[in-house]
C-alpha cells in the first residue's frame, strides 16, 4: 500500500523566506499559487518552471500581513488570496488584482448588519462548482458569502454558541457539491449549515429607520444563523480548529485541531468521532489536512516542537487513521494538497529563516507538474552584454584583522606597494615620456622641475612685481595710440564728449611729509 504514494522523489518550489502556511494548485494542476509568513504570494507555473524552482511572480499581498488561505475558481482563471487582514483580495490568473473584499463598519454591535469582516480574516475558499461565489471567516465570530463578481457580501453567517458573546471561527470549507459549509471555531465546536432551500432570511439594513418616501436603493444580503448539526466540544476548548475537509460524497468530514488531533467524522451521525489520531503536534493555526485521490488517504501536517525536532508529512489511512508514512522536513509542514489530476503532493514547510513549496511525486505514478519542470535545465543569466563590476568596499574603522591594507588613508606594506605600483603601470603607455624620465609627475621639461604656474610667475618677475605694479599707468599708456576699433565707433565722434581721467592724487606718506 505504501508502494501506492507518490513520495519516490522530491522537488523544492523556491521563493518563500519563510514558512509556507497556505497553498493550492489549480484544477488542471498547471498552476500553483502560494503564501506564508513573508507576507508575500508566490506563482508558479509548470508548463515553464526550470529546475531552479523559481516562480514566475510575486508579490506582496497586504503589507503587514501573513497569508492564511489561497483558492483557485472553479474555471481556474481567477483565485483568492485570504490574509490576517479584515479584507480578501481576488487575483486574475496572472498575478494581476481584481478586487478587494470591503471592509465592515467595527462601531456597529450586530455584525450581521454590516458590509464585511471587521476584524482579521482567518480562512476562506471559493465555491467549488459556482465560480461567482466564495466564503471567508473571520476572528469576529462570522462566516460570508461573497459575490465575486459584484465584489460584495451575499449571505452573512452567525454561528449559534453556548453562551453570549463573540467566538472566532478558525476555519470553514465548502462540501465538494456546494450544498454544505463546516466551520470550526477557537472553542473547539463544529457547526454545519445547508445551502440548499431558504438558507438565511433577509438582512435589516442600517442603523436608523428612515420613512418609506426617503429610502434609496441599497444593498441587501440575507442573514443566517441556526445551524443544521453543531458539535460542542469537537476538540479541546482551549485549541482551535484549523482546518475541517470534506470527502467527495459529503458523507465524511475530518477535522485538525490545534490539541494535536485530528478526527474523522461520519454527518449521517454527527454527534461523535468515529475514528480519531493523536500525537500531531500543532503550532500553526492554519495547519491543513486534505483527502487524497480515491479518498483512500488523508495527508495532514506536523509542526517543529524544538530546534532539535522538525515537523513532517504525514499520511494516514482514511478508515482507520493508522499513519502509513510520515517524512521529515525543515521546520514545520503546514499547507498540503494531494492533487488528484498529475497525483503530486504539495507541502508547504518552513520555519523562520526560510520556506519552501516542497513537492513530492513518483515517476512512474505521477504526471507533468515537477516531473516535467524536474527535468528542465536552470535559466542562464546572459552576461555577454554586461560586465557587473565588484563592488568597492571602504570600511575604515575596521579591526587590524579585517583591514585591507590597499584602502586609502592606511599604511601600505612593502608587498602590497609593489602590487599597487606594477598595477599602476600597467595602465601607461608603453615607450612614453610620461612612463619615467623628465615630465614625470605632471611637471613639464622647460619648467626646471618646478610646476607650471610658478615657472608663469616667475618669468614675469614673480608675484611682488604684479604687486608694486601701478595700474592707472599700465592703462594711460595706450591713450595716445592709434584707436583700432574707430571703424566701429565713428558714428560717435561728434556725440562723444572730451575723455577725462581723474588727477593723480598724491599719497597719505607724500601728504603728510
């Protein structure tokens, strides 16, 4: 029976920086949208992924924020991207965003009569037949449906609890028919609702009864509340629900819990347990479980306890929830899927350091996805038009130790002199005058070794000359001389009064003796 799991190989999807806390491929398993605690979502695609194991995309989602929940349409052309904030974003299949979920007024005390989520959103999914619709919950102690395409809420939904007060719901799913919704909440209760019939009534909307004659169109959503079977005490309490699934004929659902359990539950007899696993540790509170093809498995995942012990990938058997196989990775495995079509296995693992889309799959029973993108030679960066120079690095005030000697303002010794100085050369020009001889260090030959300016000067009788030089005099001696420019000033000749200089005036020594 082991032999039957497609855990032969592995390949790593590279990307995350740190762990990968939800996951999902589409439909024809030629896509994969991923995100973790790095805030960002990651795409890949199989039809062109190489061997390095990059994603074709990325991008940050809401800044702040960690993805919770990623979900394909039903036509694969779009999916949602659920994250700790109050407000889902839908994304094209190319990465590209088409909307943002509204946010609900948090001043209002009956979140019923509200357009949103008001506080941090905690799963989601779409709908898996009607690709208009999808569901979220939320830490403000309700589930909504959403109508995609009018990017606004459908149906708000209230789960019924023991005593008054707010409880969040950790976690919800659709039946593979569409007709049933499961949600776990924080307190460890499990609540179903039917979709089909007169699911929910209609929603009061607003705070202050205006007249008839003064209403204006708005928008009205229906209102449920009383769900069709509810477990109390599913799980620990104190634990919450992270993630429940159903199996394909809606007869069974299994649930994980944050007590380190994970239970199998028959819906025609909902009252307790039939079969229940413990001893899988759970850290995350968006730690998955799924079904596997035939639903002969179910796969689910393990967190990290200690530096020393690491999470892993468990399999287990659908009736008797006896583990089969269970295999180690880095750090804690918390986002999985079996994906029925190429049959490949899909885990997301990672702690803090760093994150990765691991994928497992057997030659011989698995299709496309990583066997083919396994195989493909890594892109070539092409370096033929750039030349990417090293950086300089000057740290000054750095230790004896990790000094260079070639930086500036420090004392060179004799060997690295020598480097310095044949690298010097290497740039002159060889057989030149300026290599060695007279002109050697920017100073010319007529010069006597002195700089040019001073050679200037001093021909001209050095600087006390220009200095005991009279001015007025250099210019009086050109007033008799020939104008050249009359040609230009004739026609001010007859207009142009007298030239007039101002007397020599004596100095203050001469005055006073």
């Amino acid at each position: 029976m082991v032999s039957q799991l497609p855990l032969g190989c592995s390949f790593d999807l590279l990307g995350p920086a740190k762990c990968v806390t939800a996951l999902e491929a589409d439909h024809a398993g030629s896509r994969l949208v991923a995100g973790g605690n790095d805030y960002m979502c990651h795409l890949y695609d199989f039809g062109g992924l190489k061997s390095d194991g990059r994603s074709f995309r990325s991008f940050e989602v809401t800044e702040g924020h960690p993805v919770v929940a990623t979900s394909w349409s039903p036509t694969g052309d779009a999916f949602l991207v659920v994250t700790s904030y109050s407000q889902a974003k839908l994304y094209n299949r190319d990465g590209k965003e088409l909307g943002e979920l509204p946010k609900g007024d948090m001043y209002i005390r009956d979140l019923k009569n509200t357009k949103g989520h008001v506080t941090n959103c905690t799963g989601g999914c779409w709908h898996p037949t009607d690709k208009t619709a999808a569901l979220t919950c939320s830490e403000d102690g309700t589930l909504r449906v959403w109508d995609v395409t009018e990017v606004q809420q459908k149906t708000v939904i209230k789960p019924q609890l023991a005593r008054p007060g707010r409880v969040s719901v950790t976690g919800c799913s659709y039946s593979a028919d569409g007709r049933l919704i499961a949600a776990g909440l924080a307190d460890g209760t499990l609540q179903l609702w039917d979709v089909r019939g007169k699911f929910g009534q209609s929603a009061a909307i607003g705070l202050v009864p205006v007249p008839k004659a003064q209403m204006v169109a708005r928008q009205a959503w229906t209102y449920a509340s009383a769900p069709g079977q509810i477990v109390r005490a599913a799980h620990q309490p104190s634990s919450d629900i992270t993630c429940v699934r159903f199996s394909l004929n809606s007869q069974n659902m299994v649930s994980r819990g944050g007590d380190g359990t994970l239970k199998l539950w028959d819906l025609r007899s909902f009252k307790a347990p039939v079969r229940s696993a413990d001893g899988l540790p759970c850290n995350h509170g968006t730690t998955q479980c799924c079904y596997g093809p035939g639903e002969k498995y179910i796969l689910t995942g393990t967190s990290a306890e200690a530096k020393d012990r690491n999470g892993s990938l468990v399999v287990l058997h659908a009736d008797s929830l006896d583990v089969l196989a269970e295999i180690a990775v880095d750090g804690s495995v918390v986002g999985v899927q079996w994906h029925p079509g190429i049959n490949q296995i899909f885990a997301g693992c990672g702690g803090r350091t760093g994150g990765c889309v691991r994928t497992f799959y057997d030659p011989k029973l698995s299709t496309k996805g990583a066997v083919v993108a396994a195989s493909r030679a890594p892109r070539t960066i092409n370096t033929d038009f750039m030349q990417l120079a090293a950086p300089t690095i000057y740290n000054p005030n750095a230790l004896p130790m990790y000094r260079d000697e070639s930086m500036p303002g420090r004392p060179v010794g004799k060997k690295r002199r020598l480097e310095l100085e044949a690298e010097k050369r290497k740039y002159q020009p060889a057989g030149s005058s300026m290599a060695k001889g007279v002109g050697t260090g920017g100073r010319l030959g007529a010069t006597g070794g002195t700089l040019l300016t001073a050679h200037v000067l001093a021909q001209q009788g050095g600087l006390a000359n220009f200095k005991e030089e009279d001015a007025r005099a250099a210019f009086l001696q050109h007033a008799d001389k020939e104008d050249v420019f009359s040609r230009f000033t004739a026609a001010y000749e007859k207009t142009q009064g007298p030239t007039v200089f101002a007397a020599e005036e004596e100095d203050e020594e001469d005055a006073g003796e």
